[in-house]
C-alpha cells in the first residue's frame, strides 16, 4: 500500500475513534512535555550553579602563608611563612601549569570617602592580570588597572558595582572623579561590572576596591603579602599544581613539603567536580521521572493497539487472503503506532518549548538566580526522541506480531 494511503487510512481510523486517540495521545503528550521541561529544568540550575560559582574565578586557588607545625630539617615548628612578590613569580617560573598568578595586599579599616558618605571596604593591592582570574571586569567607559599604573605607583583605583553605588548614587558616572582612602585621593579609572558571585574570601567584588599593588605599599608600607591567587588551565591537574606549590616554598624557606598547616589552600576547582556530580544526580532523576511517564504512555498506546488488532480481525484475514506477507501487515502496525507516537511527542515539544519560553520570559529575577532559566539541550532532544522510538516500536511491535499471526480462516469467520 503506498504511503500516503497508508497515513490517509490512520487518520480515518482515528478520527473514527476521537475519544480513544485522545486519551492515547494524552499519555505520549504529558510524557514528552515531562521529560523536556524537566531536563530543560535541569540544564538551567547546572548552568545558574556554575555562574554562580564562578563568580569568584574559573580554575582558580587562593593561598594564604600559614606556619610550620612539625620540624624539619633543624628548623623548629610554629615557624611563620612570610612571603613577598618575589615568591610569587619565583611560583610562576617554577610551575608551567600556572597560567596566571597574583600576589594580593589586603587592609581592612581604611575609610573610603566622597563629601559625607564613608565607607571602610576592603582596599586590595594587586597587579593587571588579577581581574582576568577573578572575573573582575570594567563597565562600558572604565578600564581596570594596567602596567603602568603598577610602575608609576599611580593613585588610581577600581571600585565595586555597589561601593560606586554608595559613595556617589546608583549607575552614577564617575570614572575621572575622585574619592579619599584615609586622606589620599585617587582618581576613579573603572567601576566593576555587575555580577553574580556567592562565594567570596575577603569581601565580595561588588563592595570592594582596588589599587596598583606599588601604590599600597608605597602608602601603607607593607611588606609582606596577605595572599596570592593562581590560576591553571586544566581542573585535573589541581592536586599536581598544589603539591609543586608546597614544594617549591618548602624547598625555600625550608618546611616539610607535606606540612599542610604552611600553606592554606583553597582550590574552587572542586566546584566543577560538586557540579557535575550534583547535577548529574539531579538529571538522572528527573530523567527517570519523565520516561516512566513515557513508559505509562507507551503502556496505554499498546493496549490500544491490541484493542485495534482485534477490531480489525476480520480485515486482517481479507488482506491476508488477498496475498499480504505477514511481515506487511506487521510493518503497517508498527507504523501506525510511531504516527501515533510521532503527532503526541511533536505536539509535547510544542508545548514544552511554549512553557520553557515563557518562564524565560517572566520577571522573576530573584527565582532565576536561585534555580536558574531553563534551557532545551540539544542533547536532551536527542534521548527524548530515542527513548521515544523504542517505546514506539514496543508498543507497536507486539500487537502488530500478534496480528500477523493470526489464522486466515479464523479471522474471515470473525
């Protein structure tokens, strides 16, 4: 029979049976638009983790000089690590991997001032390359700090979304003005550009400020550093990075490589691995809360499609003694039951990328940055067409063996 006369007499049938192929197709519908809407769902949250996460950096660590709690070599414990810039790019030589790395000076208690608003953030002293690992970036007319402001100790500063926000009003313009830190005035050169971040070390980005780190020793006379933030490429090789870091300090200031208590290491490249197996969780059951929805309809589609079998006895022994092959009358069910499975999925898409564009579309900040906007993963189109076929076939393929089974002779009588 050819296809279209194949489709034109589906589609008879199941206008000649509303009721039945409506609640058929029900089951297919709810179970796409479950399994779309929920990865979707899914997809969302792992991505809204990830930003959030990463506010504070992608593959960074931050280490902290800490003291020696056991002897070695002659030298005694509760020795105190001091480090300076030196330190920090005899590191950057050493240790390939490195991609980036930035010493960093911290004060808290200086006041920041314009006319009467004061405030006392964190003043951070740090070189250019800073902002790339931190994700720190200037607003549209700003820039951040640069080469030059580093070498002649200019008195700039960049400061957070909300300190700018404080000092001088909400989105004021105010690269070129100036503001006093204790009584030094710097002159504004950028203003941090809104972002998430939920995680912080010192104070978060946003309320922050920031000058060349010859600046803040020349002004506050510092020394030694108070941390050093690093970067690398690869996540995987975090543990190696970290142990060359011990080792090369140790090897300098003489402390047992495996002294843990000399270093302070916090590696955010463990909130890829929480992700991904966090998120991974969370898909697989949302996954299988969809297909078993899908199963239920496949479920209901095959005892359909035995109902069918049996309605149409007496026409499957006229085609049969008419010279159809078994394995044609098999293939017409199985076929009759992906058109079914094909209009319920294509109308569940429909209906799922309506419902995934209109919670995108809606104003409810504050839940997005919680969970996330769901997203249609390619990916995820994919499975859901897969899973479907198989159940498709399933459903169709066993009431279509029965049918070609069947005796000519019994079904004439019928």
């Amino acid at each position: 029979m050819p296809l279209f006369e194949q489709l034109r007499e589906i589609f008879r049938y199941l206008r000649q049976y509303k009721a039945r192929t409506a609640m058929t197709m029900f089951g297919i519908i709810w179970g796409t638009m479950t399994v779309i809407i929920l990865l979707a769902f899914g997809v969302g949250v792992q991505k809204q983790m990830s930003k959030n996460m990463h506010g504070i950096g992608e593959g960074i660590a931050i280490v902290w000089p800490g003291s020696t709690s056991i002897p070695f070599e002659g030298y005694g414990r509760d020795r105190r690590i001091r480090l300076t810039e030196d330190d920090i790019e005899l590191l950057r030589t050493e240790i390939r991997e490195i991609k980036r790395i930035s010493p960093e000076f911290s004060k808290w208690g200086s006041a920041i001032r314009v006319k009467d608003k004061i405030n006392r953030p964190n003043i951070t002293g740090i070189i250019p390359e800073y902002n790339e690992m931190r994700n720190i970036w200037p607003e549209d007319g700003g820039r951040w700090l640069n080469d030059l402001d580093l070498k002649q100790k200019r008195r700039v500063v960049f400061i957070g979304n909300r300190l700018r926000d404080f000092l001088f009003g909400d989105n004021a313009d105010v690269i070129g003005k100036y503001v006093y830190i204790d009584e030094t005035p710097f002159k504004v050169v950028g203003v941090m550009r809104e972002k998430t971040q939920n995680s912080s070390y010192n104070q978060r980005d946003r309320d922050r400020a920031f000058i060349p780190m010859t600046t803040f020793k020349s002004i506050f006379g510092y020394q030694f550093i108070d941390n050093f933030v690093y970067q690398i490429d690869d996540p995987r090789l975090s543990k190696t990075v970290r142990t060359q870091v011990y080792t090369t300090l140790g090897k300098k200031f003489k402390f047992d490589p495996n002294d843990s208590e000399t270093l302070g290491i916090w590696d955010t490249t463990n909130f890829d691995e929480f992700i991904f197996y966090f998120t991974l969780g969370f898909n697989i059951f949302m996954g299988l809360i969809g297909v078993i929805t899908l199963i239920v309809g496949g479920i209901g589609l095959a005892n359909i499609m035995y109902v069918v079998v049996q309605e149409r006895t007496r026409e499957i022994g006229i085609r049969r003694a008419a010279g159809a092959r078994r394995r044609t009358i098999l293939g017409n069910f199985i076929f009759e039951a992906f058109v079914i499975i094909g209009i319920g999925a294509f109308i569940g898409f429909a209906l799922a990328l309506i419902i995934i564009s209109v919670f995108a579309a809606l104003p409810i900040q504050d839940f997005k940055e919680a969970v996330g906007t769901p997203q249609l993963n390619p990916m995820v189109a994919i499975v859901t067409i897969l899973v479907l076929s198989t159940i498709g076939f399933l459903a169709g393929f066993f009431p279509a063996r029965r049918a070609s089974r069947l005796n000519v002779v019994d079904c004439l009588r019928q």
